[in-house]
C-alpha cells in the first residue's frame, strides 16, 4: 500500500475477548485493496468473521460471512471509495444484525447541475422558517 495514503480505521477488543472489530473507510482515495492481519488469536474454536459494509447502496449490510479456525487470520478485502468496512471476529454467537434497506436518493438531487438552485431553495425557506 502506497504510504502515503491514507485510510481512517478504529479497531479494537470486547471487555470478556469475545469479539475483535476492525472499522476501515475510504472517503478520498479509488478503489485500493487491502490486507487485514489479525496474529495470535487465542480462542481454541472456531469463530465467526462477519463483514458488513456501508456505502451508496447498502447500509451496514453482510458483505462476507464465515468461519475460521487459523491461530493467523489474513483477510483481503476492496475498499470502494466512499465507504465504510466493518469486520467482526467473533468466538460469540452474537453480532449485529443487518441495517435497514436504505432510501434512493431522487434523481433531480443527483444532478450537480441544480446544486446551486438546490442551496438557493434551502437559504429560501430557512429565512422563510426563521424569518
């Protein structure tokens, strides 16, 4: 991975050590691939990986879901630009559910063209609303 390049991330480890969660996003760069190494895991079972992923089109939906039992665990993953990765391990039988379908957003507000008449129309009525 190019150095400088950056990508925001947050992981950490539940108080009892059943859960491991990895949060990575990618709001600036392209598409890049990206290596997740976990060493050491201690649990002497198998545990779950769960993957979910936030960006345009879905909101905080299973991308991946499976089991392992490595002591070493690689996980490769794409992270689209304008998104979000979540990836749970877990020796836990409980983790979150999926999110809610997400709404489309309408195509007129999609186009950059009307972004200006789209900011005059929100100064409009918020001295409308706050005169």
């Amino acid at each position: 991975m190019n150095s400088s390049i950056k990508y925001p991330y947050i992981s950490g480890i539940s108080d009892d050590k059943s859960n491991i969660s990895f949060i990575i996003s990618n709001f600036d760069n392209n598409k890049k691939d990206f290596n997740l190494k976990f060493m050491n895991l201690t649990w002497e079972d198998e545990f779950n990986i769960i993957h979910y992923i936030i960006d345009d089109s879905k909101h905080f939906e299973i991308e991946n879901q499976f089991k392992s039992e490595d002591k070493i665990f690689n996980y490769n993953l794409t992270i689209e630009k304008s998104s979000i990765h979540f990836i749970r391990l877990s020796n836990s039988s409980k983790y979150p559910e999926e999110g809610p379908n997400v709404a489309e957003i309408p195509l007129f507000l999609r186009l950059k063209i009307l972004d200006p008449f789209t900011r005059l129309l929100g100064i409009i009525l918020l001295i409308i609303a706050f005169g």
